[in-house]
C-alpha cells in the first residue's frame, strides 16, 4: 500500500481546546475536585514555592485518586529522572485488599508524597553501593500529575537515604529557589514591591529525524546506539537547502497530526512543527512555560514521539547525530525571567538604552556567562552531543553571546562614553510592494551560529543535545544568573538611596569592559572566529572529557554550595558519572561495530569477492577477458583487511581500558584512542559500501533511510 496515499484518506478534526489537558490533574481541576481551604493551601504552596502542609495530603491523594480511576487507571507511579538521561518509574497498582478480603482502590497522602526505590541501580557516582540500595522519591506538587497508559503519574523528586540528589529535577528546583530569591533582592533596590515570585521560564525546540521503522529494524546501530556507526553519504544531501521548511510528507504529516493530539491531551503546547535542513529531519516547539514543567514535558514529548512514530511505521531518531554528513539535532532552550505580576525582566521595553534594571540584567547574563563558561558548557556535554557541536549548522564549543547591532551598540556606547548610539527604523516600509502589508521590522537580526544569542526579550542557548535533558543546563544558567544577581543585591544592600544609580552604572560599565570579550556578533563556524576567540582567552572545551573537570573547579562547587543547588558531595557525585556515562557509552559503540563490522559488512564484503572470483574463473575457462573482475576484487580485499586489523585493535583497547583505574583516565582513553580507531574502521566499512552492490550489502543505506519515507 502506498503510505503517502492511506495517510491522505482522512483526517480527522480536533477539537483542540476541548481536549487541551484533559488527562492532567490541572488547577482548574484541584480547584472543582479539592475543597476550598486545601485548594488554597496547595495553590500557595505552588505559588509562593513554599512548604506543603501535610495534613491535607490525604484528601489531595484521594481525589486524585478518584479523577485518575476516572480516566481508567489502575496503577500509580512516582515518576522521576535519574543521572541516565531518561525517566524511571515503578508501578503500583491502586489494589487494596481489606481484612474480609474485599478489594478497595485507594492512594492514601502517604503513597503520594513520598515512595521507595532502590537508589544504588541507579548512576551514583558513588553516593550509593550495592550493600547500601535505599532511596526516595518525595512528590513535586509544582509539577501536576497526569495520566497516561492507565497509570496515574506523579512527578517527583529522587534522593539517597542520606539525602543527596540523585535526580535532575532536584538541582533545578533548588536553582529556580535560588533565582527567585535572589531576583526578589534585586527587583527591591528597584523600588519593585509588587512582585512576589520571579521564575524562570523556558521553550525548547526538539528536533528529530523520522526513518522507516523497517530500516530502523535493520540497522543494530541505531537500536543500540540511537547514531549510525557505518554509512556512506549519498550523493545529494542538503546542498541545496531544499529540505528545510520543506512540504510535510503526507506520512509525516499524518504522524505530526496525532502527536500533537497526544501531546495537547497531556497539556503540553506544542506550536510549530516544520522540516528541517537535513533530508528526514523536523523540529517541534512548544510556547514558553515554568521551567522545571518545560523540563517534564520535554521528557514527556520524548517518550511520545517514539511511540507515536512506531504507530506510523515510523522510528524517531533523537540522537544529536545519526547521521554523518548532515545536521545534527539540538534542543534550543529559549530562557527568560518572569514576574507573577506577568513582567519578562528581559523585555527592554521601547527605550532600552533608558531601561536601567534591563541594561543591569543583561550585563548581569554576559558576565555570569564568561566567568561560568566551562561549566555552562559542561552541563550540555555528552559523548553524543560531541558528535553534533562544531559541524553543520550547530554552534561550536566556544561559549559567546550574540547582542543584536541594537543593543551591542547601546552597551558599548556605555563603555566609551559615548551617547551617539542610533537605533535602527523599524516602521519603514521593507518591501515596497503596494498591495503587501507594511510591518515593524524586529531591531535585531538573528545569528543562528552563536551559542547564546539574545532574541528579543528572551536568551537562546543553542548548544543543548536533541537527546538530553534540559534540566542540567536549565539548573546551570539559573546558578549562574543567580549568583551574579545575589552579587549585585549584596552590592546594592550597602549603598545609599542617592547613591545606587550610580553604583549601578558603575557595575554595568566595570562589567561590560571586563567581559566584552564574549560578545561576538560574526561567525561563529568561521576557523578565524577559533583564533580570535584563543586571542581573547576564551576556554573551548572541544569534548565532553576536557569539558568536565570544570564542573569540580573550586569557584563552581564554592558557586553552586552558596546557592544550595548541589554540595561538594553532590558534585562530586556527578563529575564521577559524567564520566562513566562518558566511557561506558563509548565503549558499547565501539564493542558494537567490533559485531556488526564482524558480523555484516565483512561477510558481505567476502561473499561479493567469491561470487567475483568464481566469475572471473568462468571467464577465464572460455578464454575472456576477466581482468575487470580481478581489479575489483584487488579494490576490496585490502579495504577488509584495513578493517580487520582496526577491529583487532578496538578489541585490545577495550581490553587495555578495562585496566585503567581512574574513570577519568579511561574516558580520556576512550576519547584519545578507542574514538580514533572507530574512525579508522568506519572509514575502511564506508569505502566496502561503495565498491559492493546495493543488493549484496547488509545494511540499509543513508539514501534509503532519509528519502525513503
């Protein structure tokens, strides 16, 4: 059947704000379900993120319970999210049974708030033994719960029996404290006494690639390792920028279609859904949210693209690059500050060179930034967003901040001393065509190679992995903002009333001379731009290994303890399982082409040389000329024997890691030696695929998986 043609059949309508949430235990729920008093006392507690009153616990478990029964569970679960990248969950059903045996579904306050789960099967970084297994879950009730494939799921926390985070939601909810606290501080030197609570707010863009799951099947590599290990490139990829914005796919139309339903059920607001620069790539965004509920929707939006796309005959391919040669896929996260009385903090308003408060908070993210660069770029570094940064349209590992002409002229007026900063018009007419609409140009343009670009009233981090989660670097850019603002207010708390104008701008200007360095408005994929950056003394930390030692500098634990985010235990704990994931993810790539190259490509390589062997011997028999079939034959065996002497080392690198003590050295190994030596055999497999037919190849190729969809 052709598949363009069955998905066109019909589509069906959605009754889109009908729907919106209706499997999430919302405020518009609590507030029909909950009686008034505990409604209340849980609606403060979300709001002003203080402590929750344990006495009402029951009755909340209760009716949530009830609602959940409702909507057809039969089960709960704490819902969590270890250090691996993914969430975790165990299943419990409702079932009680009473004394006179008669079955009861019940959820009582005690189930709710806190669960039980074995902490040492998790990553640890050695907070936790085997002969040492308890952990706990704890309920975030600022994250509501919702149910999906018959359970009801309760967003939580995750802690050792000793109380360290073993989770990332724990760090992050600590750090949006932390920015609230210390934004309170600063809005008060402003005379801003409405404002009760600052939060941060985030929206990411999730790109993916969609294959024919039939081909996914096929390819051990992308099952195991989400990237393909081997694959030569076709000859047309994205060299005409015909792919991006492209027309949908009637297919991918249709799978879009129902994960946006899916997805709109769970209260998640995905907006805007388009093709992407790479051949089978798209991109999903959501509208802006509190960030610790941006973090557990984007796990969420995860889990269901894999499963919608399996509905479709589709795989969903979120690794940051599954294929060489062509875009990689990041996750932007679009980071802002907001009021409870609704004000962005970065919305510089019509006059941004009169708005003292956002020219202070600017200044405030471009020195946080420069002086926390290492770690800001370790909370985004994994072996597989190694494979993506630096290439094809992804921003390199060189942390800078793109202003826009507007503003960058505004601040560095303010640096020399100049007021001759010229503001561009934004209501000229643009196109001059009659019948066109004229429109407000924005006053600043965009740069989609800066790793951190300023876009109006919001920051983009484009550096994060389509793969990862954003918690880590959600949790990064709140410490370090939240530092600097705590810098600041402790600055202020000393100064008279008369005297903190100037104060102020004597920090922005002290400020902004000490740190223009990381203000870069060009290229950022330019090799000048990897010079001129050296000669300003900005780090590039080009991989995931050399990235993590910054995590356990000594400025960053002192930073993230002051804060109450993560202690010297905690971060600890981490920089060990950054690098265990770091070498344990390397060497399960590398043991698996050892297989497949072993397994497949070599025998298909030999069974194509016999077959032109016994050819050549045919020729040869009735006196013909069979040199063409020699000459190919002479073009592959070298090739195998290249590749098999590349897999005879793999194989004595991984046996030669396996003695090497510290996980630090090891995973420097696996960076310096193991990855060079997969690159050998991959580019020895790569050239087999060339010289052997399409039909006689084990492996489904990039053409068939990216235009056969």
């Amino acid at each position: 059947m052709n598949r363009d043609l069955d998905a066109s059949i019909a589509v069906k309508y959605i009754n889109v704000p009908e729907i919106f949430g209706e499997n999430v235990f919302s405020d518009s729920v609590m507030r029909q379900r909950l009686p008034e008093n505990v409604y209340i006392s849980l609606k403060n507690t979300i709001d002003t993120m203080g402590d929750l009153d344990p006495e009402i616990a029951n009755c909340i478990a209760g009716a949530m319970r009830d609602w959940a029964l409702e909507k057809g569970a039969t089960h709960f679960t704490h819902w969590f999210q270890p250090m691996t990248g993914v969430t975790a969950e165990k299943h419990d059903s409702f079932l009680t049974i009473t004394k006179d045996k008669r079955a009861l579904m019940e959820l009582s306050g005690k189930e709710l708030i806190k669960g039980e789960t074995d902490a040492s099967s998790f990553p640890s970084g050695g907070l936790r033994t085997t002969f040492e297994a308890r952990g706990y879950t704890a309920w975030d009730c600022t994250s509501p719960a919702f149910v999906k494939d018959g359970s009801l799921y309760i967003p939580t926390v995750f802690c050792s029996y000793t109380g360290e985070a073993l989770d990332e939601k724990t760090p992050l909810l600590r750090s949006e404290a932390a920015i609230n606290k210390h934004a309170l501080r600063l809005l008060r030197h402003f005379s801003d006494n409405d404002t009760a609570r600052v939060s941060s707010e985030v929206g990411p863009e999730q790109e993916y690639f969609l294959i024919d799951r039939e081909y996914y099947n096929k390819r051990t590599d992308l099952m195991v390792c989400g990237r393909t290990l081997f694959g030569k490139n076709p000859v047309k990829l994205q060299e005409l920028d015909d792919h991006y914005y492209a027309r949908l796919k009637l297919r991918v139309s249709a799978f879009m279609r129902d994960l946006d339903e899916e997805l709109w059920k769970l209260g998640i607001t995905a907006k805007t859904k388009h093709h992407e620069a790479a051949p089978a790539q798209h991109e999903l965004a959501t509208i802006y949210t509190s960030t610790n509920i941006a973090c557990d929707h984007n796990q969420l939006t995860m889990e269901i693209m894999k499963k919608v796309a399996k509905v479709h005959g589709f795989a969903c391919l979120l690794h940051e690059k599954p294929f060489s040669g062509v875009n990689g896929s990041g996750k932007h996260i679009n980071w802002s500050l907001s009021t409870d009385t609704g004000k962005n903090l970065f919305n510089p308003g019509t006059t941004p060179q009169e708005n003292t408060l956002f020219l202070l908070l600017v200044t405030a993210v471009i020195k946080a930034i420069d002086e926390n660069a290492g770690f800001l770029r370790c909370s985004m570094a994994t072996s597989s967003n190694d494979c993506r940064l630096g290439a094809s349209e992804a921003p390199p590992a060189i942390l800078s901040v793109y202003l826009g002409s507007e503003l960058e002229d505004i601040l560095f007026s303010m640096i020399e001393k100049r007021d001759d900063s010229i503001l561009p018009d934004s209501d000229s007419d643009m196109l001059h065509i009659p019948f066109i609409p004229n429109f407000k140009r924005d006053t600043t343009d965009r740069n989609r190679t800066s790793p951190v670009a300023f876009t109006g009233n919001k920051f983009e981090f484009r550096m994060c992995g389509s793969l990862s989660s954003i918690a880590r670097p959600c949790a990064a850019i709140n410490a370090i903002i939240a530092n600097e603002f705590d810098n600041i207010a402790t600055l202020l708390d000393g100064v008279l009333p008369n005297q903190k104008e100037a104060t102020v701008k004597k920090y922005i200007y002290d400020s902004l001379r000490a740190h223009k360095r990381i203000i870069y408005s060009g290229n950022n994929y330019a090799d000048e731009w990897k010079a001129e950056a050296h000669r300003r003394g900005l780090p590039n930390y080009p991989d995931t290994v050399s990235a993590i030692p910054s995590f356990s500098e000594e400025k960053t634990v002192s930073m993230l303890e002051r804060m109450h985010i993560l202690n010297r235990i905690e971060c600890d704990s981490r920089v060990e399982t950054m690098y265990e994931n770091y070498a344990k993810s390397v060497n399960i790539e590398a043991q698996l082409m050892i297989e497949m190259a072993s397994r497949q490509i070599i025998p298909s390589a030999l069974s194509y040389v016999a077959s032109l062997a016994s050819a050549a011997k045919d020729l040869n028999a009735i006196v013909l000329d069979s040199s063409p079939f020699v000459e190919e034959i002479t073009k592959i065996t070298p090739l195998v024997k290249e590749a098999k002497m590349q897999i005879e080392l793999l194989q004595k690198e991984h046996d030669q890691s396996g003695r090497i003590e510290k996980i630090a050295d090891r995973a420097a190994f696996f960076r310096d030696s193991v990855l060079t030596t997969m690159a050998k055999l991959r580019e020895a497999c790569d050239k087999l695929e060339a010289l052997i037919p399409q039909d006689r190849y084990s492996l489904p190729s990039y053409f068939d998986m990216m235009y056969r969809v």
